[in-house]
C-alpha cells in the first residue's frame, strides 16, 4: 500500500489554489437623460405663451393651427411691432394714444365692433369677454385691449374667423398678406402711395418670415 500512501502524502504538500475572485457583477446603466427642447425665448415667444396660447385654449379647437398662430403673430408684428399696445402717432410722445388699442390695433368702430357684431363671432366673443370678466360692449373691450393681451389676441383670432376664406398655407406670404387687407384693412395702406404701400408690403415680408419661423422652425 506504499503507492497510496504515496498519493496521499502528494495531495497533502501540494499548495492549495487561491479563491479566484468572482466576476464583478454590473451596475444597472442609467437611464438616458431626456433633454427638454430649449425655451425659445424673444418677443414672439412671449407673445405666444402669455396672449396667444390662453387666448386660443379659450376659444374652440379647430381655431388653433398653425396656419392662424402664423397669421396672429404676423399681423401683430405689422400692426405692432411686437410691443406697442397703443397706435402710436407722436414718437416724441409716445406715452399719448393713438385711435387703435392693443398688441393687434383694435379701433373701437372698426375691429371691436365687427367681431363683436358679425354673426360668426359674436357668441365666441361673448364667451371670451364673460371668461377674462369684461362686459362684452364696445367701449369695454375697446378701453381695456391695451391692458389684457389675452382678450386681444382672441379678438384678432375671431377677427379672421369672420374672413369666410381658408387660412393661408403656412408659407404663402402673399395669401396672408391679402388676408390681412382684407380683414384689418389698414389706413396706412389703403391711403398711402405706391412707394408707401410697397414700403408697407416689404415690412410684411419680414414680419411673416419670423412668425413662421416662430410657429414652423
């Protein structure tokens, strides 16, 4: 039995073999971070989160596309600047007001009247006035336009609701600009001469180019 005594004495001098540490188990992945898209920021955007978006959740549903968004703020920059809630007729004076209130010109016998007044209208401008708590007279609305920016951009979305027309197709500076004479009917132009009026025309196509560019980038 001297071979198995030799196997055993084998087995007890051979080294024991180290523990090999354990494959190391992987950590979950993170999740992958969402980006919001960036807050766009300027006067077109503060115009459409602050007037545009609740004058629109106001009114119904099919009102709001893009193709009005595109007009509302176009017009407003043609009509406005982007910041005058008054017409302004003095630049010298401009804290003096001119015939037209709000950030989309409303006249008191003009606009006012005729969106509160036109058949297609009228019960949605009822509504908008009873929501911001205005009494839905002329002279109500007509003295506060400059003062609720809400109830402004309603009444210009109402406005071009009257224009038995489709919108323009988001791109056709031209149709919007017909659409605009149509309904707004502005002085300037309508008096002015052939040099004033394609004055007026070429700082429409600006006016349109960043409103598309707002709704439509």
């Amino acid at each position: 039995m001297s071979w198995l005594a030799n196997i055993l004495n084998a087995l007890r001098r051979a080294p024991e073999a180290e523990p090999q540490p354990a494959d190391p188990v992987p950590e979950p992945a993170a999740p992958l971070a969402i980006e919001p898209p960036p807050l766009r920021t300027g006067p077109l955007a503060e115009i459409t989160r602050l007037a545009i978006d609740p004058a629109l959740a106001l009114l119904p549903a099919k009102m709001d596309t893009p193709r009005a968004r595109v007009m509302l703020l176009a017009i407003c920059g043609q009509e406005a600047d982007f910041r005058h809630r008054w017409q302004i007729f003095d630049a010298s004076r401009p804290e003096r007001m001119g015939a037209a209130r709000g950030l989309w010109q409303f006249e008191r016998g003009g606009g006012v009247r005729g969106v509160l007044r036109h058949a297609a209208s009228a019960a949605h401008a009822r509504a908008v006035c009873a929501a911001r708590a205005w009494s839905p007279t002329e002279t109500d609305v007509y003295n506060c336009l400059h003062l609720d920016d809400v109830l402004a951009a309603a009444f210009a979305r109402l406005l071009l609701w009257t224009d038995p027309r489709a919108l323009p197709d988001v791109g056709d500076v031209e149709g919007a600009w017909q659409l605009y004479l149509r309904t707004w009917r502005p002085g300037a132009y309508t008096r002015g001469t052939e040099a004033q009026r394609a004055g007026l025309r070429a700082k429409w196509g600006g006016y349109y180019a960043q409103a598309v560019d707002e709704v439509a980038p």
